[in-house]
C-alpha cells in the first residue's frame, strides 16, 4: 500500500526460522531518515518504491552489515525501478547495496563539501 513511513529509531528486524521479509511496495515509501533497519530479515525494495536516507553511508554495504540504513543480514533486494533519495547534512556515499538500474535519483543533501 502507497504510504510513507519514518523511521524514529533503528529498528531490529528478525526473520523466525528462517521466515521475514521487509517489503517496501511500489509508491510506498521507507524514510530512514539517519537510522537503520538491523537484524536478520529479508529486505525487498519493489520498483517505484523510494528508500530515503540520511546515513552519511546511504543505503549500505555489504557484507559488514555495520554501516548504512540497510543492515539485514538475510537476501537484500533492490529491484530495476527502485527510488533513492539521500538527504544527509553531511557528504553522503550510495554504499555498494543500491541496484544499478534504478529508477529516481534525489539529491537532497545540504552538506557543504564532498557532496
């Protein structure tokens, strides 16, 4: 369902006997903001879906799992289509997680340097 949802915190996400998936769905949004989505989930960003984040590491980086917004230790998704906004106040990377064939790219970033 389209609809957008902000993150507060980090979030531990773990998948039971192997089971869990978080699925952001096409026109929904997840924002991040500067928080993470831990644990041992599944992760599956569907094409039209936007993933917003402030982390100075973007999406993530696999396989240390210890930086970025996207830090699930089971199967990551990203899907051709998939939207990325970075919105950070400090010099911003992708990490090595975002798909290569995406759809929008926003750079909200208001760092001064490096951007």
């Amino acid at each position: 369902t389209a609809g957008t949802c902000t993150m507060q915190s980090n979030k531990p996400i773990n998948a039971t006997s192997g089971v869990g998936t978080f699925t952001v769905q096409t026109g929904a949004t997840l924002n991040a903001q500067g928080f993470a989505l831990t644990g041992s989930a599944l992760y599956n960003q569907q094409a039209g879906a936007t993933l917003i984040t402030a982390s100075a590491d973007g999406v993530g980086s696999d396989p240390a799992l210890t930086t970025g917004s996207i830090r699930l230790s089971g199967t990551k998704t990203f899907t051709a289509g998939a939207n990325y906004t970075f919105s950070g106040t400090a010099a911003q990377t992708t990490g090595n997680l975002m798909g290569t064939t995406i759809g929008n790219l926003t750079i909200a970033n208001t760092g001064t340097t490096n951007n």
